[in-house]
C-alpha cells in the first residue's frame, strides 16, 4: 500500500507527538494515510519545555483533532540526563555506542501505554510513533522485537481482546530510517521542521545547543540531503 | 520455593498498591518473601482519594522503604465509571458477566509500565501487582496471558534487553486465588484489614457502601471464612 493513499480516511489514530523532527514526521505520515489525528504529548519532567510548544505549533499546522498534553512525573523516579540535573553529553563521543545517558527508563513504555489507553476509549485500533532503530540503536525501547511484543501485549490488555473485533497496530513508519530519509520523506510531505524542536539542552529563546548527540544526528541528516535546516535559519544560524 | 522464606531479603521490589484489599495482601507477600519494599500508588482521577488515604496507612504499617504517589490524570481521556460521572452499578447485577463498567482502559499496562521504570532505576528484578482472574475475570489486564506478555515486552523495553542481567518477574500471587484465600492469607501474615479500602463509591466519611461489585466480592469471602470484616466494624456496620 502506498504511505499517500487515504484508505484510512476518517479512521482515529493516536500520534505520539514530542515536537521533535522524528514525531512531527510520524504525524505527517499518519495524515497523508488518511487518518483522523490525535495527538499526545507528555510534561514528564523533561528539562526543558520547549518541546511542547513545538508539539503544539506542530499540532496545529496539520490540523489535528484533538492534542492533549498529558503530567507524568518521572523526574519523582529520578535517573536521566532528560529529567535530572545531569549534564548533556556533548562534543565528539561517537552516537551509538552502549546506552546513551540521556535514555529515560521505560518511557516509550509509558508513553505507549498512555497512548493504549486513549486508543481504546477512541475505538481506535492504530497508535503511530516515530522511533527509530538505526539512530537510537541503544535505545532498548526502539527495537522492532520490543515493539512487536508491545503490540502483542496490548491485544491482549483491552476490551477488543475478550470482545473480539480488529486488532491494534503499533505503527512505527521511521523504525528502518535514516535521518536523511526521514526528513526527505518530510520535505515531501510538506513538513515544516522550523518548528520543530530536537535540541536536548537549547537556550532559553529556543536556540539549539549544535553539539548534543541530537543536534549532531539532524545536523549530519539535513547535511546529507544537501539542505538548510530551516530551524537554524530561523535563528540565523545558517 | 516457601512463600514465608526470606530469600529475597535486601532485594528491591516495586510493588502496585492502591490500598485495597488484593494490593495490601501482595504488599504483606512480598514482605513474607524478604523483599525490600518500594511501594506504587497512582492518583490517576478516581472518583474518591480514600484509597490513597488507606495506601499510605498500609504503606507505613508495613515498614516499605519508599512510597511514591504518581499524578497520571487519565481523567483527560475519559471512559470510565471509576473516572467519570458515570453511576457505580450497584444490586444484584451478576459479577463477572463480560466486562464491567468500572473497567479502566488499558489501566494495569499503564500502571506496570511506571512501576518497570521505577524498578529499573532502582535496579530492581521484581515488580509485584495483585490481579485477579478469577473475581476479575471480566478485565481483560487481569488474566496470566495478559501478564506473561507484558513481563515478555518488559524484558525487551530495559537495558538488561541489551547489556544482559537478571531478568525482570512480574509476581502475581494473588492470580488464582478466590478472595476468600487471598483474605486467609492475608490474616495469616497480619495484614491489618480495617486499613484498606475496596469501595467502589464509600460515604465521606469512608464508610464503604455496601452495594457495589467490589464491596459485594469483598463480603462474600469474609463470609466464605466466618470472619468479621474489620473495616465494617471499624464503623459498626458489623
């Protein structure tokens, strides 16, 4: 089947939705499917915030249902660059080696079961989210045998499980990816990645750092495809 | 292995505890087993926050080491009687025909999804939650197919996935259990039962209704073993 075809029209879909390059891709995606959008975001104690109102400009750019912004405090575990004071990791460590620091335990986990949640009160039977197993492949949570268990599971967790009726998928459209062939996909689906957000540790006016792990992956993915990354336009980095 | 033996001593143990009668009796098990306790509670938009009142009163009874009370406002998907406006179903309803209105989506994979990001921070191997397929057998995250995929998906979310280790249990003692014998049991280690709370609907004052499923189930097994409720003649109602 074609990723442009519209054979899910009006068919309800939950998108997590970071405000990230990944995520407002994945959204994108979910839209040019056909399906109708709800988008989930979560304050769970990250750094910084910004990220949400790239989520939210994002949100409303491609005309979401309904966005919701959900609390969960993970920062009362402890345990991450993400969420605790530890300092970012930057500079020239190579990506991709052993577990990152900036992996928060279980949050696609979380995240995912959240997103569970509000599929079955939706009567929706797709949740779509934007990770990826070549760049984050220390992620344990971004592998296609965590993902395939995680679907399984939630056919076993909710009412269409004792019911009957269609089963949920887990879509996971960027999982084989490369940065480059994401944003490419993007540029052609017309996505605005000025307002996105990818930087674990930007200034407080929204300016990304350049040299967190995150920053050098788009950095490197928008380099290869030849083009200006419109973020940094914005803010005349380029 | 003795369920009474202490050869978890020292070892770290999350473990979910709502307050109630099947979550308090898990909390006195894994104690008998020599665990060290973290114990779980959520305020997730219940209808009355009296069970939080009994899950930190159970909590200090049983020495845990820590006590973590998560905000995860479900409220904002809506959906159910235990979260909404919705009427408690009350009488003579038959139990366990189908599934309940008092049925919280996908509530249980939202619940042990935070308790595996605590236990992994905590380095913990064990998780406990009192599920029960027999009384519950209308919910779909209470049956032990539901629970062997999720502790499945578990043991592919954490970084012992990818750097090796002990892999993580999700302990259900209380799953083939009538409530009768999970009562038997919990008398047998001590578990104080004028301290929990299983009300569906219970007065300001915390006196429980009487009338609902949960009140209903938890009478019958007293009943079933000659006992007194203590609870009930903590407000004379016995």
């Amino acid at each position: 089947m074609s990723q442009s075809d519209s054979s899910a029209r009006g068919t309800p879909a939950v998108v997590l939705l970071s405000g990230g390059l990944d995520s407002t891709t994945t959204l994108a995606i979910a839209k040019s499917q056909g399906f109708e959008l709800y988008a989930l975001s979560f304050r769970y104690g990250q750094r910084h915030l910004l990220e949400l109102q790239s989520a939210r400009e994002v949100a409303l750019q491609m005309g979401v249902r309904e966005h919701i912004v959900l609390d969960v405090d993970l920062r009362k575990f402890g345990g991450s660059a993400l969420t605790d004071d530890i300092a970012v990791p930057k500079g020239n460590a190579p990506i991709g080696r052993g577990i990152p620091i900036t992996y928060v335990p279980a949050r696609n986990t979380v995240f995912l079961s959240l997103a569970l949640a509000w599929a079955e009160i939706l009567a929706s039977h797709d949740i779509f989210i934007g990770v990826n197993a070549l760049d984050y492949s220390g992620y344990p949570d971004c592998r296609p045998e965590y993902i395939a268990a995680f679907e399984r599971m939630a056919n076993l967790a909710t009412r269409a499980a004792i019911e009957g009726g269609q089963p949920l998928t887990i879509h996971t459209p960027l999982i084989q990816l490369s940065k480059a062939q994401i944003i490419a996909r993007g540029v052609e689906l017309g996505v605005d990645y000025a307002s996105t957000s990818s930087c674990y540790d930007p200034a407080e006016d929204g300016r990304p750092c350049g040299e967190c792990d995150s920053c050098r992956l788009r950095g490197k993915g928008f380099a290869e495809l030849g083009l200006p990354d419109p973020l940094l336009q914005r803010f005349e980095l380029e």
